[in-house]
C-alpha cells in the first residue's frame, strides 16, 4: 500500500524469530477454526468488544499495524513481514472483522493522504482498535453512482457545516469516526466538487440507524447528519479532490474483499477444501452431475485462491490496489456464490430449513455482488481501465452539479 514500508529483504536468521513470535502470539490469543465465511454474528456487543481486545494485544505484542509508521501506531516493519505474518495466520480465527472498514479502508488512506497532524491524531487509536472508522459515501440516490451525491459541505469560517444523509455504512452503529465524502462546489462536474472530511460519529446532528439484512446481519446502518459541524482540520486531502480519495478507498476495499479466499483452506490430508470434504464425506458427490457442478465450483475456488496469492505478492513488490482488485472481487463473489447455491441444492429438502448446513451463506451470497460495488461496475472497471474498451456514455461527465435535475 502507498506509503507504507515496503523493504522486503530478511534474513533467514530474522524470519524465523518473526514466525515463531507470531506462532507464540496465535497460540495464546486465539483458536484454530473450520470456515468462518463473511461477518455473520461477529458484529453484536461481545464480537465488537472481542475484536478490540484482541487488536489491542496486538498493539501491545508489536503486530498491529505491521508495514505502517511506529511513530503513527504502527510497527514499522517491512511488507516482508506482512507477507509472512499472513502465513503464519492461516488455520486460525482471528476475530477482527468489526475492524475490516477501519483497517482495509480508512487507515491507508489516512496514512496516504493525512496530514501528520491527522495521522498523529488518528491512526494510532485506528491500529490498536480503540477507535474504529468507517466510510460514508453511497446515499439514497447515488449507489453505484457515487459521484452524484448530494449531501452537502458549506463553509463556515473554520468550520463545515454538513447535511445529508447515507446508507449503506457498514459498521456506523459502533464507529467512532467516518470517512464522510461530501459537495462543496455545486459550480463543478460532479465528480469535481467533491471533499472528504473525518466526521465525528457521535457529534451532535449525526443520526445512525442499523439496517437488518436478510441473513440476520446489522452492520449495515443509514446515517442522517443535520448540520453537523467539522472543523477544517479534520478535511482529509485538499478542497475538491474527495473524488481521487474515494477511488483509492474504493480500490482498497475491493483488494480487500478480493483478497479473501472464501471457503476456508484446503484440508492437510486430501488437499480439498473443507467443504469439499464434507460433500464427499455425505455422500452428494456420488451423482456424476452433482460432481460436476461441485468440481465448478472447486475450480473457481482454486481460481481466486491463486488470485489471493497473486495479489500478496504484488503487495510484497510495492504495487498499491488499483482496477485489477475489480477483477479479484469478481473472482472471489463467484466463487463465494457457488459454493452457498450449490450447498443449498445438494443437501435437497433438507436445505430448506433454516437450520440447514450454510443457510447463512446462502442468505448472504445475493449481496456479495452488492457490496464493495456492484458486478456491473466491477466489469465496467475492467473493460475500460484493463481491458481499453470503449467506456460507457455519460452525458454528464462534464455538466455543472447545480445544472443536473436530480440537483434541483
């Protein structure tokens, strides 16, 4: 990621010492795990607490925050060590997904694009999990479109006095601050006008309501804010550059989503992944048909695991996330949603009962291709930034925000 350190070269003397004190801090932090796909039941009082202490303790043991500055919170280790703390981590359940946003998203765009007055203030507390940050971009009218948003920054000596409202936050009901992207000049292009601020999620003025999804799941919340105050200090990046922001947050958040090599490891004996297993193990792939659409799915899993690889690597060369993370999220979405679909079908009238084996994943696998952006956006990524195709029209790319209808 930019700005972090990205020195590689250890010594066999060094990685060994790093392995064994990232073995030592698993073994007494944590357990070891089956497939734990996704956030389901990781964001309730006990998970977000959970969360927190363990982050902590990796603060405290020298392993939060690897490859970022020690004097902003971090460890100040190489992308090396990341590399190999990965490893080391496989086979184990760390209970950190209340932090995905806040980790994924918000702190390398602090570290990339914050003042060191911001980063002293704000990433610390970020890297231990003291506070946790989500980011606030999608409104009610501008999903995949997230340049036409409408809520709006004025200028008020040295403050900014904020209106709107978004949805789609995940993680806003225990956030303790948010990336907020918002208009200031209405003069401009819509993809021009815009600013990124650190808002205060517990100021006066902000409202959160949590959203409960069809798999049970209340990370997602809409967040009202009404003349909420920000001081000029806290804009993150310059006056009308919040779009380059948001695209370098999106990037991270796909990379992130895309990195994730849904369906747990493979098993030490049979080299399949745990779900595999089990298939074979009750009998569902007996069917030729049946084994058919389970080796589909099996490839598109061994597919995104060597994408995940991939994309590791390039992180250990110093490559930041751009479009190709479009193509691993596809990737990763496909291989996640085959697998829940042809779970459910294979486990035949048993499968429609709501205690069945991977009900939750098959609640979840619809919006899979939701979040992070959409499968159409990811695809319109790829073709025109990856691929040269001609891009879609956008008839207006170029008109004033105050001159759109939706504006009036």
């Amino acid at each position: 990621m930019p700005g972090q350190n990205d020195g590689s070269e250890l010594d066999a003397a060094t990685e060994d010492a790093f392995r064994e004190q990232v073995r030592t801090f698993m073994e007494a932090n944590c357990s070891r795990t089956g497939d734990r796909s996704g956030s389901i039941g990781d964001d309730d009082p006990e998970g977000i607490a959970a969360a927190k202490a363990f982050q902590g303790s990796m603060a405290d043991a020298g392993l939060a925050g690897l490859t970022f500055p020690s004097e902003f919170g971090g460890a100040g280790l190489t992308s090396r060590h990341q590399e190999l703390f990965n490893q080391e981590v496989q086979g184990w359940y760390l209970p950190t997904t209340p932090l995905s946003i806040s980790h994924g998203m918000c702190l390398p765009v602090l570290n990339q694009f914050g003042t060191e007055d911001q980063k002293a203030r704000f990433m610390p507390d970020n890297i231990s999990g003291a506070s946790i940050w989500c980011q606030m971009f999608s409104e009610p009218g501008a999903g995949s479109d997230v340049a036409s948003l409408s809520t709006r920054a004025v200028r008020d000596g040295d403050e900014w006095i904020l209106n709107g409202s978004k949805v789609w936050t995940s993680r806003g009901t225990y956030a303790r601050w948010g990336m907020c992207l918002a208009r200031t000049d209405v003069s401009l292009a819509k993809h021009r006008g815009l600013t990124m601020f650190a808002v205060d999620m517990t100021a006066p003025g902000v409202e959160i309501r949590p959203l409960e999804q069809i798999n049970g799941d209340r990370h997602f919340t809409e967040v009202f804010v009404s003349d909420v105050r920000v001081a000029d200090a806290d804009r993150i990046g310059d006056l009308g550059a919040g779009w380059g922001l948001t695209v370098e947050t999106l990037a991270h958040e796909r990379a992130t989503i895309g990195g994730r090599a849904f369906g747990g490891g493979d098993d030490e004996e049979h080299g399949l992944p745990s779900w595999m297993e089990d298939w074979r193990a009750a009998g569902h792939l007996a069917d030729p048909v049946a084994r058919q659409r389970a080796m589909r799915a099996f490839i598109l899993h061994r597919v995104n695991q060597l994408t995940v690889a991939r994309a590791a690597a390039a992180l250990v060369e110093g490559e930041a996330p751009g479009p190709s993370g479009s193509g691993a999220k596809l990737r990763s979405v496909a291989a996640f949603k085959s697998r829940a679909y042809l779970g459910k079908d294979l486990s035949g009238p048993a499968g429609m009962l709501s205690d069945a084996d991977g009900h939750l994943e098959f609640l979840t696998a619809p919006s899979m291709s939701i979040r992070g952006g959409t499968d159409e956006v990811q695809r319109n990524i790829v073709g025109e930034r990856i691929l040269g195709l001609p891009g879609e029209p956008r008839v207006d790319k170029d008109a004033a925000y105050a001159d759109l209808k939706k504006s009036r």
